[in-house]
C-alpha cells in the first residue's frame, strides 16, 4: 500500500512530475496558496495550512521551488 501524502505546489515541478507522483504514492490532497480550498482537482480537495492537521496523511511532498518564501 502506497503511502499517504499531501503534495504542497501544484506548478510546474508538480506538473513535471504528476505521473510518477501517483504511482508511487496514494495523493489524498493538495495545499497551495494561489489555489483556493474549496477547489477539487482529480477528485481531490485542497487543504489550508490550519486544516493540515485535521488530515488523515503519513507525509507532505512539497513540489515548489520557492520553499523558502
């Protein structure tokens, strides 16, 4: 069983890697802050950073390369 992760990004280092993100993981949800939470993208809702915690993940990939901002 894969494990559960939030990927935190949807841009382009997401998009490149989309594919072999699902593959290798169960993605139960996203997190990115030009995308409101109320959104569903492939069947999957957005989480705020405060809703983070209410989530049932076993890790967050973070897909941004502005990590640090």
């Amino acid at each position: 069983m894969n494990e559960r992760i939030l990927v935190w990004g949807l841009g382009n280092e997401f998009k490149k890697n989309k594919i072999f993100i699902e593959e290798q993981y169960e993605v139960i949800g996203y997190v990115d802050s030009k995308i409101q939470k109320t959104q569903i993208i492939d069947g999957k809702y957005f989480y705020s950073v405060e809703d983070i915690k209410k989530s049932n993940y076993e890790k967050i990939l973070i897909c941004s390369m502005k990590w640090k901002d």
